[in-house]
C-alpha cells in the first residue's frame, strides 16, 4: 500500500516512552489541566466533568487501535516522530494528550442549556460535534505539513479524520454532557477499564505497543 512518509513510524518507535526529549512544559501544561478540571468541580459542573472524560476516553481508545494497526500492518496512520515531550502511543505525546483531556470540558461551554435545541435545523448535540470536528480537522491540515506529526497514508487525510475521529470524540463529549449520572458513569467507567485492560496487555504484558 502507497505511504506518504513510511519512515515517520520508525522515528516513532524510536522515541516511544523514552525520556530522553522531556521538556519541563509539560508541567505547566498539566497545572493547566488540573486547573480546569479542579474549577468545573468546585462549580459543581458535573455534566462538564463528564463531557471530557468521555472525550478523553474515546481519544484513548482511538489511539490505542491506532498503535495496534502499527503492529499488525506495519504502520500508524498517524505518527508523532518527534517534538514531542514524552511519546505514549505511537500516535499521540503526552501534549496532545493533554489538549484532549479537556478539550470536551471547555467546548461544552458552547452547547445549550436543553439538549432539544435545533441551530440550522441540526440538533444541538449534532451541529456542534460538526463544528467542533471541523475546527481540529482544519487545525491538523497544518499540523501533518510539519515534520512533528504525520499522516502515514494518502488516504488518511483531513476528511478522514473529521468523520472517523473527531466527531466520534465530540459526540461522545456532547451525549455525554446532557446523559444522567449512572449513564455517564457507565460509558466513561466502561470505557476506562477497557483502555486500561487493553494498555495493561498490548503495552505492559506483550509490549505490542
């Protein structure tokens, strides 16, 4: 199968979870998070807890399969080669982890109070998984023109992952935020021991990943 840049997965590989390249940014950027997370507890905004738990998760879980279609097929299709502080998965460092930790916390402040609301005749929920989706596909047009983050394959473009990846992720964020309390934590929970059970096997027992 044609490749862009087959060399960007071994310059992947070649830095995963090695500290050789930490850079103390990570540290503010994890005050950061902390911060939003602590300031939506203290307001007792929940439903905002949830929405980016729930991105969180699924972001887990696509970066997961991610690294796993590295191991079966031989590449990624996406790689972080280098910039990065701490390279978990293949696909993602530890700074892009973090931006979607709370990215499904800050962009809930754009959906309406009642789940029904319809803008442009597109329910709520829908339209700004859309948007929101739309704005990070736009955002990593630029980021695959730099030498930190590759699309492996032709095929594996802007549109690709703006339907198959973010607006899964945003949807997840956005469902979960008007969800009830056992809902939100079966999904995020479920989720979570998945992530955890998979990361436990394919990178701590058989190291696959």
């Amino acid at each position: 199968m044609e490749l862009f840049h087959p060399e960007a997965t071994n310059q992947a590989l070649s830095i995963l979870r090695s500290g050789e390249n930490f850079n103390w940014i990570v540290i503010p950027i994890l005050a950061f998070v902390v911060f939003v997370y602590l300031s939506e507890i203290e307001k007792k905004n929940w439903k905002a807890v949830a929405a980016g738990l729930a991105l969180y998760m699924t972001h887990w879980l696509f970066e997961i399969a991610n690294a796993l279609i590295c191991k079966f097929s031989g590449h990624a299709l996406w790689t972080v080669p280098t910039g990065t502080s701490f390279l978990i998965l293949v696909g993602v460092g530890i700074e892009l982890s973090f931006m979607f930790s709370v990215a499904g916390v800050i962009l809930t402040k754009l959906l309406p109070d009642d789940p029904k609301t319809k803008i442009l005749g597109i329910g709520s929920r829908w339209f700004f998984a859309i948007v929101n989706a739309a704005l990070f596909a736009i955002i990593e047009i630029f980021l695959a023109k730099t030498p930190a983050f590759i699309w492996v394959y032709p095929w594996w473009n802007s549109l690709t992952v703006f339907i198959l990846v973010y607006i899964p992720f945003f949807l997840a964020a956005n469902y979960a935020y008007y969800w009830d309390k056992k809902k939100q934590v079966r999904f995020i929970g479920g989720l979570f021991i998945l992530n955890a059970v998979l990361m436990i096997v394919f990178a701590g027992i058989l190291k696959w990943i």
